[in-house]
C-alpha cells in the first residue's frame, strides 16, 4: 500500500466517485478505508469505527467471513474465469442454482439467471418481464410502473423506473413507457395522510388509477423494493405489497420484487417478499449474496414465469441478455459459501432483533433532538432519521448541517451514510447488541454536535 501522504495528495484527484460531484470530491476529499475486521472498517489514520453503512447493504457477514474469502481464493486457482454463455457452464453456478432453488423455494421461485450487480438484475429482470408477454403472445405489454422514492439501479432502463429525480434529470430523456405512483411515505405524501393503513389503501387506488388510464394490457410490469431502501428506508403499511400482488394479478401484470438489498435476511425475514408474506414473479437480488466480496447478482424466477420460456417452441423465449461476467465461477463460489455461512448463522433473527433495538435507540434520539424530523425502520437492520431545521415545517436540513452530524458521528467512532436529509443505517447482519448500542450512542454525539 502507499503511504498516506501519497494517497491523501492523490485522494480523488484522477477518479471521480459514484453518486457525488467531481469538484465537491476534489474540495472535501472522501474517508480512505484501508482496513475491515467484523463490523469494524480502518481509515488511513487508523480510525477504527463501527461500519454501521455495512459497505453499501451487502457486506451482512461483516469483513472476516473466512469461508467466503477462501472459497474466492481456492477459485481463483482453480479456474479463475469460464463464460456460462450458450454451450459452456461450470461446476459453481450448477451448485450454486440448486441452493438458490432451496433458499427461495418458499417464495416460489425456482430458476436463477445471474448477472453481475444490482442493476444488471433489474435491468435482466424488466427485460424478461417484457419477453414474457411475447412469448405469451400479448406484446403489446411493453409498459413498467414504479414506486416514487424507489431505487433501482443506474442502468437507464432502472433510472426510468427509480422515483428519485437526483438520478434522473441529468439523463433525460429516459426510457418511454415507465410512469410512477406515490410511495407509501407516512412524513410525506401528496395525500397529506400520516396513518400507514389509509396511505397504503390511497397509494394502491393510485396504482388501480394509473393501470385504469394507461389500460392493462400494455402494461409488462410493477417493480418495487419489498422495503424502500435507498430512497430513505420507507417500510410500507404491511397491506401494502399484497395490495400490490393482488391488483397485479387481476391485471395480468408481472409483480417484481427488487430484492437486491432486503434478500439473504435484511429485514428480519429471508426476503422482504416473504416479510410481507408475497410471492413476486421475478425477484432482483445481488450484493449480500456475497457478502460483497465479489460483484454478483441473481434474477430469481417464479415457476409459472419459467414455464411459459421453458414450453417456447417459437424461438421467441430465446434469452437475449447476459453479462460476461453472468456466472463469473469465482463469484458463484463467493455466493455458494456465502449462502451456506449465511444459513448457518442464520442471521435474519439477529437482523430482526438488532432491528428493533436500533429501532427504539432511534425513538429517543427523536424525543430528545428537536432536529429529528422522522424516524424509519423497525423491520430488520435498515433504518433512518429524517433530519428537518424546523419539525412544524418539515423544512429539510441543509447539506452543511447533516455533514456536520456525519462528521461528528463519525468522530465519535461510527460510520454513518448520508443521503439528501437522511442518515441511513444499514449495519452488517452480525451486528451485537452493544454495537448496535454503540451506534445509537455516536448518533447522540452526532445531533448533540449541531444543537
Ligand atoms: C433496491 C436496489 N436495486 C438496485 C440497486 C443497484 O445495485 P448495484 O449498485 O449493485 O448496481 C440497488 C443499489 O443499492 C438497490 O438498493
């Protein structure tokens, strides 16, 4: 490694990062992470803290899962890399889809098609959904409807569905066909309706509304994220992803599930699906699913989607997608262990009960800091505090001031993630309960730093 000096000189000088401007990267350089053991990450000036962003909701198993980094080293020597594409396969992805068949099986989906990130999935699972219409013979269903405040991934097709606008306007146009509805979020919501139960009902009658106008047989399908995570963690009302299901069903619309941070036990349950006791169609997944160490990601398939390609006799199920790296048999070797040491903790209780603690840690930052203006969670290790200057006005916070609470978080030995005027906690599953202690303690510092 070189020296701290060379890499502070050098900090974001010739790279620009994801997610932030080039010149605000250059004038407040980024936190230099060297090191990761447990929960805990390393900065170059050998701050310690607890990870409490857990990479970026994938690294469930904390920085020393040994039976994952063995397995991608063992691999690499094995066979670093073959292509899965027509005609040639490996042992790993073999293995591999047998486990995920097992893992989703009370979710019903029963075939994998890998991909090499989160928004490959989506990008893959929207496709397939169109497809499927085709090959049925009702390609006139060419259309996607999305939740405002979702996120979905970048590629352009998954910025067409996301309902934030800070990963749309600058690439507009985007793809045609992709309309929103409002997001079931209690603090803010174009129904001014704070009861989770009513906002749930007036967001399904939105989504009853829009099928009614766009007319149902040109629409492919719904995709949504079981619980809104990077928009600001927004669990909804537990009647709202039945609600979806069921309208979708009457409508012949495909229900996807963008599970790419709720899969493998985030919310408490395997899947956010099943948390919410629905079985989607086609569900997105990908970083936990090696715990980050390797970029991967599986679209999981309903049976009853499966059939319709697998009876094709017309040449039109013919999957025209797939990534070089579909399959990488380092990556499927990184995901085989990782499942196994996934189930073997079983981490989703751990997840629930973190949850909740974390959950009513937040409840009373918000009694006693007046600059809380929401908080959001309570459904496995995902949760947020919405910060406000003003809680009567919901004024949201400026930059300056949630940096200042990030910084002083920070300081106080805990990583936090800020997006827009949220704090987003999204630690690894591992977490023990005096870390999830310890989080709640720095946040305290954090706010106490601004009052
Ligand atoms: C729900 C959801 N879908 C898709 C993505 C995109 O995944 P990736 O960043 O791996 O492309 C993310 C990333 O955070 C996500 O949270």
């Amino acid at each position: 490694m070189k020296d701290s000096n060379f890499l502070k000189e050098h900090n974001a000088r010739h790279i620009w990062h994801p997610m932030a401007h080039p010149a605000d990267s250059q004038a407040n350089p980024p936190d230099i992470i060297v090191e990761g053991e447990g929960v805990h990450v390393t900065d170059v000036d050998g701050n310690r803290l607890i990870d409490a962003v857990g990479g970026l909701w994938n690294v469930n198993l904390g920085y020393s899962c040994q039976p994952v980094k063995d397995a991608i080293t063992a691999q690499l020597d094995r066979l670093p890399y073959y292509s899965i594409f027509r005609g040639t396969t490996n042992d790993n992805v073999i293995e591999l889809g047998e486990m995920l068949r097992d893992f989703f099986a009370e979710d019903g989906l029963t075939r994998a098609f890998y991909t090499s990130g989160g928004s490959d999935s989506v990008e893959v699972a929207l496709r397939l959904a169109r497809q499927y219409h085709k090959v049925r013979g009702e390609g006139g269903r060419v259309k996607y409807l999305s939740l405002k405040k979702g996120y979905h991934g970048t590629h352009t097709l998954a910025a067409s569905v996301n309902g934030n606008a800070n990963f749309r306007t600058q690439y507009e146009p985007l793809m045609p066909g992709c309309f929103h509805i409002p997001a079931p979020y209690t603090y803010r919501n174009p129904f001014n309706e704070t009861d989770p139960a009513k906002l749930a009902q007036l967001c399904l009658a939105a989504l009853e509304d829009e099928i009614a106008f766009q007319g149902a047989e040109t629409i492919a399908a719904f995709i949504m994220e079981p619980i809104l995570g990077a928009g600001g963690v927004i669990p909804p009302h537990e009647s709202f992803m039945p609600g979806v299901r069921e309208i979708c069903d009457r409508h012949g619309i495909l229900l996807i599930a963008d599970e790419v941070i709720t899969a493998f036990g985030r919310s408490g349950d395997w899947t956010g699906s099943r948390h919410w006791g629905v079985k989607p169609d086609l569900m997105t997944t990908a970083k936990a699913i090696t715990n980050g160490y390797f970029p991967f990601g599986a679209v999981m398939i309903a049976d009853t989607v499966a059939e319709v390609f697998e009876q094709d006799r017309s040449g039109r199920g013919s999957i025209g997608s797939g990534y070089t790296y579909s399959g990488h048999p380092v990556g499927a070797a990184a995901a085989i262990a990782c499942l196994r040491e996934t189930e073997r903790l079983n981490v989703k209780d751990n997840a629930a009960a973190r949850g909740t603690q974390l959950f009513d840690g937040l409840s009373r930052l918000m009694d006693k800091h007046e600059i809380v203006g929401d908080i959001r969670g309570g459904h496995g290790v995902m949760a947020a505090l919405e910060l406000v200057s003003d809680r009567g006005a919901k004024t949201p916070i400026d930059k300056k001031t949630i940096g200042a609470v990030h910084r002083a978080t920070f300081e106080a030995g805990v990583m936090v993630r800020v997006s827009g005027p949220n704090i987003i906690l999204s630690p690894p599953l591992i977490l023990s309960e005096a870390e999830a202690d310890a989080i709640i303690d720095a946040l305290d510092a954090g706010l106490g730093s601004v009052a």
